[in-house]
C-alpha cells in the first residue's frame, strides 16, 4: 500500500468509503502560515456531491475536523490531521458486489489483490470518496501558494466532444483562473457549459455516462522548480494527478499535439521583457523545461473516464458462482464525474507543487 | 535534486553529458538472479546513436562497466553500479550556449535553478545522454521480469502524422513484441516506417526536427500489481516516463480517447475463460483498474517533442549581454529522437514495475 | 517535520499534548491479519498515566479510536487511522512555559526553530504523551508478529543505581517475556523492583526525579532481518527508539561493554543444534551480526534520562523580558518515566522489527 | 537492501569488499560548493590501513576518482560519484570461508538472508572497506559544514580500559577537535595513547583483538537542527554511526550516565551570555534537546567490539559438511578497528548532519 505523497511535505491519505472516518495527516507544511479553514470548507464544497440535478444524490456533511497541526489558526510544525466522518453510508447498496465486481471499478483488482481481505464496500479505499481528504490537503497548500504569488485553477475543457475555450497559455493570470473557479459549472464558455450538461442530463436519462478532460493552469510560478529526473515538474504532477480515480491520460503543454509539429514550431523562444524578466514568446512547453519551471504558465491537462458507474446490465463474473453472470447497479452515483474532479486535479496539482516548492535549495 | 527512483527496488542516475562517465546503482533487486551482461549490451545497443543515416554522429562506445553486485554472474544482494565513460565528447561544441540558451531545452531553466553553478556542457544532468544508464536499469530489471513471465515492448505509433498500426490490446502477446523490438526501425507496418523515415529525412533535410508518439505494451503481469492512490501503476509508470526527456504526454489504455465515450462503451466487462482465469472482453483500460493490474495486457503512450535542437536560427536571449539574441546550432543532434528513445520507455517501465512486483506482499 | 517512520509498513504520528486530539496512520501493514483491539487496549494501558502512586495523576482515556483500515476486524490493505482524544487537558498549567523554556525539555529549542510558532503547550507535538499513539501502532505491529512467532519484551534493568536482573542473552524466551510484562512494575526481581519503586517515591518527596535503564528482548526472530549498511537491525531500532522523548543511550548485546573484551572473549561460536539448526554459544552479539538478525535473542537497552520536569526551582531564561530568571514547575509530571516507558520500547521495536520483516525477500 | 541514506541529501554506497570498485553517489548536495579533493583524499587517509605497525598490512591506493557531479571544481547540482578501485585483493585468502563461517562475522547471517547468493568474498557487501566511500560522502559533507561554521571532530575515548581524556562537552571547540584529529593517533593524552597503542600490540601477539569507544563533538551548531520523533538528531545520528561495521552503542551526552542521576543534577539551565545567546551552563544533554540541536557542543560516543577476526582457533560451522569445525583465520586484519573508526564516525555524523541542516525551512 501507498497512500502516502511527498518528500518534503508529505501526505497519508486514509480511509475507505464506509468505514468510521476518511482523513489525511500533513506533515512537512512551512511553520507559522495562517490556514483560513472555512476557504478550505468553501473549496471542499466544490467537490462535494449533490450540488445539482445530475451529481450523485448522497449528501455528504464532509467537513473536515482538524485535530492537530494548527496552533492559533497557524500551521505549528506539527503535522496537521483532518478527520471527515462517513455519515450518509448505506453498505447494503454495495453487499452485491462483492461477488460481482463492477466492470470499471477496482472491485476486481483490489480483491485479487488483497485476496479477499479489502473493504469492498462502496469501493473500499478505492472510493472517489478518498479525494475529499486530498482536497482537503490541496485547499491547504494552496492557501500557502497563494501567499507566495502562486495560482492554481482548472475547467473542464470538454465533455463527451463537447469543448470549453481553452486558456491562453501565455496570457492566462490568476484573474482569469479566479474566474473560472468560482462557477458552479466551471468553463471559460458558458455556452459550451450547457451543452455539456444537455449531454450529461441525456446520459443520465440512458443510464449511462460520460468522460471528459478538465485544463489546469498554474500562474505565479518563479523559475527554478522541479527536480530533474525522476522529480521533475511532469513526473511530480503526472504521480499525484493519477491518484484521483479514472485519469487515464496526463499532458503538459503541447501534451500529445506535439507529435504533429516540426521542431521549428514547437520550440518556444527566449525572450526579455521590459522589466528584465525572461519569458517566452509562444508556451507549447507548457511551463516545464527539462522538468523545471520556466516562469511560464504551467498547463496541464487530465482525461477522464466516464463514470464505470452505470445502470445498464452489463456483462461481468460471479466469484461465489465461479461462473458469468450480469450486474445492473442499483447505487448512487455521477453520470460524469468531471465536475466534481474539477477541484482535485487543483488539489493535487497543489500538493505536488508546494512539495517541490519547499525542497528547493536555502 | 533528485535523480533517484523507487521504493525496494532504487535506482539512482548520476552524471553529465561532459562528465568522465555517467551511470546508475540499483539496490534492493531480488538476489541469485542471473544477468546476461550480453543482453544488457545489446539492449542498449537499440538506444545508442549513430545506427543510421538520420540519427546523431556522435559514436558512443556506452558499454556500461559493471564494477558491484554481481558474483559469480548473479545479483548477490550488493548494490550494482554501472559505469559507462564519457569518451567522445566535444565540449568546444557548447561553449556558446553558456550565454545563450537553446530554445526548448532545459539550459535556461537549469541555470536559474543552480544559479549558474550548473554543468551547461551539452545539457549537463539534463541530457538525453543520461538515458543510457536508464537503459542499464531497465534492461537488468526486464530480465528479472522476463524471467516471471512479464514481457515489455514498445514501438513507434507514430512520426509527424504518419501512423503504424496499434497494438491490439487485448491479442498482445510476447511474441508480437519480441518481433516489434528486434526491428532496426520498430514499426508494425514497415511501409508506415519506411514513411516515417523519409519524414525524419526531410525534416533533416531542412535543418528540422519532428516529433512522434511510442506505444509500449506489457503482457504476462499478474493481477495485483501496483499500489493504491499514488503508488498505482499510472502514477509510478508515468513518473518514471516523464524522467526521459522530451515526454510531454503519457496515456493508459484509451487515454484521452475516453473523453469521448460513453460509460457503456468504455466498460470493460469480466468473463471467466475456459481455463478459469479471469478477462475483460475489451481492453479500455489498458490492463490497470484503480491503479492495479488487471492480468490484460498494459498499454500505454508517450509523446515525445520535436528534438528541440535544430539548425534553424532562433530567437533566444544572451545572458552576458542582458539582451535579445539569435543562436543556430551546429553540434550534432537527432532530427528525431522517437526511434531512440523506444527502448528508454521500456525500460522506465521496467524499473517502474519491478519495483512494483517486489514491494508486493509475501 | 517528520513524524514518519518505516519503508514498507509505514507510520506517521500526528497531535500534540494539547491539540483536540493525537493519533497515527500505519500503512503498508500484511492484509487479512486480525486486530484485537481489546490487546491492543489492555497494552496501551501499561503506558497509561496515573497507575500508581508516583505516577502523574493526569488521567486519560487513551481509548483509541480506529476509524479506517480494519474490516470485519482484519487489515484490508488501506492504511490504519487512529484517533486518541485530548480530554484531560489543563492548558492554563503551561502558559508560562511559553515565556521561561524548562530546563531539559524542547521548548526553547522548538521555539527557536519554528520561530515562535510551535504549539508550546505541554510540550505540544514534542510531549511524552505522543508515545501513546507509537504505543497504539506497536501493539497492532506485535500482534502481526506474534502470529509469525516473533515475541518482544521489555523490563526495567535500573534506576538510579538499583539493578534487576538482567536477561539471560542466550535463554530468554517467550514465557520470561509474557511473565515480566505481564507485572504493573515490569522487573524480574521483585525485591529490587520495591527498591527501585522507593527511589523513585523519594525522588518525588524531593520534587525532583530519577532515570533508569531499560533492557527489551525479542526472540523468535528468524535469521536474515535487517539490511545492510544504514537498514541494520541496530540502526532501525535506534532511530525507533530514540524517537522516545528522553532516551539518552541505546546499545545492543555486550554494548559498551565490547570496549573492555577481548575479541576472544567477544566473539560468538557457531555451533549445530540436535534439530540441525545453528545458534551461538554466547551471545554478545545480541542477535544482530552485520546489522542481520542471527536467530539468537536480540537484547538492546534504551538509557532513559531523569524527567526534566522537577518541582524544584531552577534557572532558566525569560523571553519576553530577554533576561536570566527562575521557574518551578508546578504542573502534572512522573517523577520518573521509565516504568511507563517499558511499552514504549517494545512498540518502537515491533514497528521497527515489522518494516524490516515485511521488506524481506518474497 | 538498503545502502542509502538521507531524505534531502541522499547517499547510496556500492560495491563488495573484492568487486572491481566501490563508491557512492551523493545526490542533493547543496550548489555551488567547492570542493577541495585534495582534503578529501587526506582525510580519508586517516581511514586508510596500513599505517603503522598495528594495522592491517593491505595496502590500499583509496584514491576516488570523481567521475560526476563536479563542474569547474564546484557542485552543479547533478548527483557526484566516486569509483574507488579494488586492486590489493586476495580472494584466495576468503575460499575457505564460504564453507566455515566466522564468528562475530556477518558471513553466516548473509549466507542465510541471501539464500547463499552473497558475495562472501572479505565479507563482500559487510566488509569494513565500505567505510571508504562512507569516508569520501563525509569528508564532502564536512567541507560544505565548515563553510558554515559548523566542525567535527572525534578521537579515541578509550581501549580495553585504557581512557583518553574526555571532551569538555561545554567547553570544546573548533581548536580542539582540529588538534585532535591531526594526530597520528587521536588521543587528547599521549601517554593514554601509549597505552593504547601497546594494548593493541599486546593483544596482536596474542592472536587477539579489542575494541574501544570513539568520542565525537560537533561544534558551530546552530539551534534547531533535527526533525522532531523519528528525525531526531539522536536518531538520525544513531542510524548513520551503527551502519559503520562492529559498532555496538551509541549514547549522546551523559548517555547511559543518566540512569544515575537526578533530575536536579542532569538538566541543564539556560543562561543568556553577555552577547545575548542562549546557552546551557552544563551540557548533559549534549546538544540535543526534543532530537534538535540547542546551540551547545553535541558530544557523542560509539562503541567498538573487538576486530572479530582473529588469529586462535574458533568453533565453527561447517556449511558443506553439516556439522560442527574449527577455524583459524590467517588473512589480514587490524587487532583493533578502533584508530581507523574514528574518521568512520565523523563521516557518518556529516553525512546526517548535513542531510538534515539541508531539510530545514527556507
């Protein structure tokens, strides 16, 4: 097992969908920094279910309990641990599959795996549910990002075909991602925004799903972070950001558009400003160079699966039988889990990123 | 920095492209396992430049020495390092990109990061270079996995738009990629290859350089394999991917292609086979639920960049003058680094998986 | 920070004395293995505060709660969460610590270090009461390696000069465990224990406080725990061990007594058992050879210092006023922590002991 | 396996006591230190065998050859590798020992961890000759603290009964510890010394061996180095020393001494000096208050057995026949380690100081 992140400042996720309480400790945060635990709240909630028609009908209280690591409202050097309780856990929803492992989910995998000891419910430790911790970890780091000038924000940038306004990745600033972010339905093109929901609610009505791709974009970044190698800004990110369940494909900058260019193109020049700075002219390197921070926003984007979740019978095995058998799910769940992940790709972004910030040399 | 990877099997890659060597010690392998040194040569044969008309003319000699942890021809339980010398090097070559850094390269961003302390010499730490230690690593670690069944292979999807044909994700099998890798160029459809290479040509032809997509599949794992939430396979594969240079998108099974899929087309359903073992009928997933193997085959992508050195004159700054400058390199690089860098994916993800295999339960 | 310990089996501390609560998050444990949290209660209330007559009449519960990891009472592969509440709290006792740093504690220390911002109440993430949630993870680790035959026990050797008798390194066995351990004053000799016990009542009439030496054994070890080089048996247990507030010394076998033999007194003699196993004849080795357990006993002592918390008045300095000055110390304090910390040992070893086992070769 | 150490400078030390080299990598130094090879090689001259009369009369050139990390003398931030050759090596000496395992060796631990796959060859991976490249890692380390104001320095307590005069532990400084360590033989009192030298020249005709304690002291501290619990100076200290062969204790300040104190004796009261620093007016706990460094000398001792390798008749083993035998060991070996240690155990305490002077906040 490895639920656990980071060199510097590390984090241990814990937790499964059902049992008493998911969490997370932090350990490692720079001392004396202010954490304002209801703008944490208020980006947990971005994430929580039940904000609209077609997101899962659970509800969940989700509000962390911070026990340690805060002294006087300020991170103390002691690790913090937040504590979110399961409230709203209906386990019989899930006694099926334990025989019959979902098509999509971990059910399959981690009972293998654990040769039949994992907590299958609701997916166990496997749950979408463990990114309420990580967001709640996210929320943390980026309060302190923020202090330093750095910005982190996301949207999704396409739903089923349907495609948002991408950022301008030499112009974006922390305006624009403060923009985006703060919508309930966060795209750049509220016209697109509606489309995407029409395919969401028409999935939904199929009893089906749908995937998407959620853009990310880092501003206020100074030159210089990222180790080189294993430790760069690609491997960082990528490690974190496939920690949030169905990411099936990371992409930095130009990401797999690069294939299709001359050299010529891609490269992106060096240039001063007026005010001394370098930057570059054009950004299909996406902020990263050789894994280091360029000064240049940091683009990234994240494609997700669509939610395996569904209410169609599908084709899958029996274990007690030993036989095929079929599986219509019955239990709650997102015809498109983009939305929601929209804060945990910030999330995680910001944990990876704060990591790296906090290793750098004295 | 951090050139280190790996939990209970490490690797750490030490050197520069104008050091006296460069090489790799890899600790915590399983002991009494045979390495073929041959082999090992011969692997990394497949990366070395100057095998064809269109890659680098610089001769590397890049026969590692191995100087601990073998006896008798075995791993015996010591650390092994590798030692591969730095023998053909034209420093002179790179004296001028001290001042003016090459566009797409990491010499600005190394520079700031180290405050000017860092080796610029043809890339310092941040050279391709540095994937022929990789390579040692990798090939070592793919005899241990040869030798349990598992077997790596990639070859190239495709170059500047010209595509080969996939793999079939759910057919692959050790002897499409033994076929696939023992190829000079390692297409599947030689006539795409035969395309590509006149691609490459052109491109060189015009002091160019294009870029290009590698598939890699690996076939034979067990299910189980890799850990939950930031350990699961997409994250370690990825992050070990991400350290070759030049990676800006790494995708699993249908990658980015799920955003476009239904939740009923995308599911990959279970169905017991007449041997008893267990499969899905398709491969979306490309052999990872939840981060752990699935017993089908792993599949997954890179996209590697335009070499980023090319003869072309480019805008780029001078840092002695403090002002704009233009810079053409004339040192010798690849018009197209995607057949070399072929058998650095397989061995990332050889490095990545042993690692994973061996911190599995007793 | 780094309240983390362990490769494989991991674990991570978080809390301070007076923080809402403490706990620890244990990954990476064997899956499928029954937890008697009932033990694990009955173990943790031999380091529970307020037992006897000289110990600090603070009262805590310390009843953990475990909100993750367990299903249906076995490990199941996502990591261990628990929860320890801060109820009996007296936070007015410390608030003139935070100005006069006693003498012998960390608080000037960590306040230097995080510059003020450390949480200083109680000694806040650097308390004594932080070996509750250790305690809490060595027990769950030595149920786990009792199941493989492996036992640890611990007993109090001195204090202030009053010896029990010591374990006999080649015969001690799991019963001379469980009987020590088994006693409210864990020593051998009962009549040196009532000695030990009037030190320590005098001590406390004085308002001052005494230390001792603590001898811990594990038997059943089989041979081939511990890595070479900095993963020895004697450098894991160490770092464990010395994470004990107070600990001042640790030493393994003859320990510093190597320094007066001779290397033919020394040295331990291989010799064939009837059943054809091998064991030493002696064993000033204490179980460790090269840093790798030998199938003897291992033996190791912990030299606790004195409580630094003495009623006497003492100098030490005022921040505020910048000036040499006074302090009696009038909260809750042990006039001698060694009976408590006799658990504290044995958890540091198994958490230890757990990570190297669990590392071994499949 | 595990021969690396150190989270933010990392070393990995490799090679066998007869492989072609041995060496390490340091990774994560900080950039732009000059490095002075010359010193390096000095100071690893004082580990070298050979000396004089006592020592081991193998002859080893010892000369690292630098063959990464260092641009224009300085570090740039790529990982440095030091490959030190093994020429002086008899293999035939070690036949025998495959087959008879030597007591007090790791020949017989290793042979059953490693399933007889081991290097057995002069105790292979165990061998002292590892204590080389730990010496290389450490004299780096040690020049980088200097430049920071920070010396360490240790000389040889005592042999066989026979004690040095010992450190001032308020009162040592930078003079003191340079004054010891430029001597032959590392005492503060010659005549003691004397002693020493014809205790080990007793012990030799004897075909015996004895060991000792090694005293070391760190000055230039600043305060609050060391990470709280399990990254305490004293555990990370601890970790680093017991890898260096045949150590058996490690103790810090008053050590063991403690059990015999009371409390009103053992702390240590804070005084401001006339310029305004803190400082204790006795130094019991040795410069380590809560596992972080209080500004005081931090005072250390390790013990030493005696060298295992002797020259009388010892009961052994016998693999090959299954049965009980005796062994006479005719190879080279110091009577006593303990001169050629005392380097060993300022190098392992650079290398932890180091690492953790680096981890601490910007």
């Amino acid at each position: 097992m490895s639920s656990s992140f980071g060199e510097k400042v590390k984090i241990m996720i814990f937790g499964q969908s059902h049992s008493e309480a998911i969490g997370v400790v932090i350990d490692g945060l720079p001392v004396g920094e202010e954490i304002d635990l209801e703008a944490v709240r208020k980006f947990m909630e971005r994430r929580a279910p039940g904000r609209n028609a077609y997101s899962t009908p659970r509800k969940e209280a989700d509000l962390p309990r911070v026990v340690s690591g805060l002294f006087e409202g300020k991170t103390c050097g002691a690790p913090i641990c937040a504590v979110i309780e399961n409230t709203n856990t209906r386990s019989k929803d899930y006694d099926k599959l334990k025989d019959l492992p979902r098509p999509g989910h971990a059910d399959f995998t981690a009972w293998v795996k654990y040769k039949g000891a994992n907590d299958h419910r609701g997916g166990g430790h496997f749950s979408g549910r463990l990114t309420a911790p990580l967001c709640f970890a996210g929320a943390v780091c980026m309060q302190i990002l923020e202090r330093r000038g750095i910005h982190i924000g996301a949207h999704i940038l396409s739903i089923k075909g349907v495609q948002d306004t991408p950022f301008d990745a030499v112009a974006v600033d922390a305006d624009t991602l403060k923009a985006v972010t703060e919508k309930v339905f966060p795209v750049q093109n509220d016209a697109a925004g509606e489309e995407m929901q029409a395919t969401i609610a028409a999935a939904k009505e199929n009893a089906d799903s749908v995937g998407g791709v959620i853009e990310c974009a880092v501003v206020g970044l100074p030159v210089g972070v990222g180790e080189p190698m294993f430790d760069g800004l690609e491997s960082r990110l990528a490690a974190a950001i496939y920690a949030i369940p169905a990411v099936k494909g990371v992409e930095f900058g130009e990401g797999f558009g690069v294939a299709a260019l001359f050299g010529s193109e891609n490269n992106d020049n060096f240039t001063y400003q007026a005010d001394g700075t370098v930057r570059t002219t054009t950004n299909h390197h996406g902020g990263s160079l050789g894994g280091i921070s360029s000064g240049m926003p940091l683009v990234l984007r994240a494609a997700f699966k669509p939610t395996p979740s569904i209410g169609q019978t599908q084709d899958t095995i029996s274990i007690s039988k030993g036989e095929n058998d079929t599986l219509a799910i019955v239990g709650r769940h997102d015809p498109c889990i983009v939305p929601r992940a929209v804060p945990c790709v910030e999330a995680a972004a910001a944990v990876a990123l704060l990591d790296l910030i906090c290793r750098m040399e004295q």
